[in-house]
C-alpha cells in the first residue's frame, strides 16, 4: 500500500536530543505535523523552535516523564483530548542508571523508563492509532539486547539481585523487541504495524548524565569521533516512518535500514506475550 508522511500526525518521545530530535528534524522537513515530548518544557519549546527555523515547520511539545505512569496517563489524556488519530509513534526515549534505583512507582528505573512507560504510552494511544489506520508503531531497540542472552528473568524483571547497567540495559531492549512482537500480533488486520530498530552506535549524551554508569561521559567522550551522527542513527526510524507498507514486510527488526536477526529469545511469542501479560499487570492495564 502506498504512504506518505506528509500531513501524518507523529508523536516523537525524547526528541529534543540527539536521534529523537534528528528523527523529528528529518519528519518535520518531510512535511509530518510532529509532537517531540520532553521532561523539561523549556528544552522542547527550544528544540521545536530550532526545528521551525529550520524546516519553517510548526512542531508540538508535549511534557511527558516516561518514568512516571501518572505522567504517561496524563501525557495521553491531553494527546486525545487535542487530537482525534495518531499516525505514527515512535518511541525513542530510553535510559540506563549506574545504579540500582527505583521510580516513584516502584519499578527499576531502566526497565520502567525504557518498556513500561512506552509499554504503557502505546496502550493508551492505540484507540486513536486504530482511528488513523494505516499506522505504525516505531520502538527504538538496540542490538545490546543480544547481552541478555539467557532472555529475560521473568523472576526478578525487577533486577533486585545482581545489578548491572549493562544486564539492565540488555533486558529492557530486549523487552523493547518482544513487546513489539506481541504488539504486531495484537493488532493484526488494524492496519496498525509494529516494527524495533537498532539505531547503532551514536554520539548523543546518552548515558553521561549523574544517574549514568561511572565513566560513561569518558567513554562517549573517547568513541564519539568514530561514532554515528544523529542523522545517522535516526536514518532507520525515519525509514519505516516514511516507506511504504511493503517494505515494513521485510522484518519485525530493522538495523541500518534493512532487517535484521535478533536474539532467538526477543522474537520467542511465549516470551512476547508473557512479557504483555506480566507488563499489564504491573501498569494497571486490564488485559485484553
């Protein structure tokens, strides 16, 4: 089926940085009416009027704290309140902590920030993504999800014993991937289709932050020169934002702009839909 971007209503979570804001950047010139969110209103409202004088393209800001679930319900709320479809929805946001820390809810942060939150976001918003079919549903991976070889511990998701930013980090991708599988299953002949992507190896601050692992702001410091640029990594979202339905058929995994393999455990449907089930229960969704 033919697409065009053009006009389509997309919601970008994290994009006033690095790949998110290259993705609206690139979305926006191609003529989406595109919505960034942010945690620090002030920083989106500059991002978006950089993207304008850049495209001469209005774009939305939306406040939205991915590690907060009253956050993500309110961020919806005001999203459907003011919008009657959504065409695409990425969701790039995502984190690591150095340490273990919990959310005001309770979660782990890494595994809150970078599934539940979005896990949550997308539920919400599949009413009006269903009214605006065709659509799509972006999830910004990684191929370090291939560390969580074992799959996921479906004992301690919570990651309460043995912490690591890296084990973290490799199970919430990894949880990034199974959830859209399940999510394409679930929608079926919607029109609506799920795909994650790996963005590769790309010089952002993420990471570098005073919640991020000890010595990463030396480490991307020291790689960066040898690392992708923004538009760079954003090139495989904007892809399956903007290409038509029958080049999504290539895979549910997408890596530099073609698909690709995945860890065996983050495409196991068990997994994808005890994963749906497990997430369910813990954002307070009623299980369909």
């Amino acid at each position: 089926m033919s697409w065009s971007i053009e006009g389509k209503q997309v919601i970008i979570t994290g994009g006033t940085a690095g790949i998110g804001r290259a993705t609206a950047l690139e979305l926006a010139r191609r003529g989406a009416r595109v919505m960034i969110t942010a945690r620090n209103q002030a920083k989106g409202a500059a991002t978006a009027a950089e993207i304008r004088r850049s495209t001469g393209v209005e774009v939305e800001v939306g406040d939205l704290d991915l590690s907060e679930l009253s956050s993500v319900r309110e961020f919806a709320h005001r999203y459907g309140a003011d919008h009657d479809r959504l065409d695409v929805l990425i969701n790039n946001a995502g984190t690591v902590a150095g340490r273990r820390q919990e959310t005001v809810d309770g979660f782990e942060w890494t595994f809150a920030v970078n599934h539940l939150g979005p896990f949550l976001l997308t539920n919400l918003l599949l009413e009006l993504l269903t009214a605006g079919a065709p659509a799509r549903v972006i999830n910004v991976s990684s191929e370090v999800h291939q560390r969580a070889k074992m799959g996921l511990n479906f004992d301690d998701l919570q990651m309460t014993n043995g912490y690591s930013s890296v084990r973290a980090y490799a199970a919430s991708k990894l949880a990034n991937i199974a959830f859209t599988v399940e999510l394409d299953r679930r929608l079926g002949e919607s029109g609506v289709r799920a795909r994650a992507v790996h963005p590769g190896l790309v010089a952002t601050s993420f990471g570098t932050g005073q919640a991020g692992p000890r010595g990463m702001k030396v480490i991307m410091t020291v790689l960066s020169p040898f690392m992708r640029k923004p538009a760079q990594g954003a090139a495989t979202s904007v892809l399956l934002a903007t290409a038509d339905d029958e080049i999504l058929d290539g895979g549910l995994y997408w890596s530099d702009e073609a698909p690709a393999d995945p860890l065996p455990a983050a495409v196991d449907p068990d997994t994808a839909a005890r994963l749906w089930a497990v997430s369910s229960e813990l954002v307070g969704l009623t299980l369909l």
